[in-house]
C-alpha cells in the first residue's frame, strides 16, 4: 500500500455538509476504495462503521487534504 493518501469524503445531509476522514487506499475507474480513520456514518439507513471499514466511493465525492484549502 504504497500510495495512502489523506482524503476527505463530502457528504450531503439534510444537517448540511460532512467531512469524513478517510485513507485512499486504492482506485477503480470511477471510485476510490477508502478506510475510515475513525468511527462514522456513512450515507444510507443506519450505515454507522468504524475505524478500519474499507469500502468503495465516488471520486466526486473525495477530496484529498492538500487539496482541501
């Protein structure tokens, strides 16, 4: 796992804008794969998980921390 990087996913909720903290730990063509970094709710019902969940998001949706300013 050479190319981890810092990211932030944005999340839209009707409470406004969430920035989750997360680790890109790789990439399809359209999403990234991302660990948590601590405990979250992901978008969906009761989608709550915790440091460590791996999963799949949109690269639209990811914003990476030096980018962020």
């Amino acid at each position: 796992m050479t190319n981890e990087r810092s990211a932030y996913i944005l999340v839209d909720s009707w409470s406004g804008r969430e920035r989750i903290p997360v680790t890109v730990i790789g990439e399809t063509a359209k999403r990234y794969r991302c660990q948590l970094v601590q405990d979250a709710k992901l978008p969906g019902r009761n989608n709550y998980q915790t440091a460590g969940h791996v999963f799949l998001a949109p690269k639209t949706a990811v914003v990476f921390q030096e980018d962020s300013k």
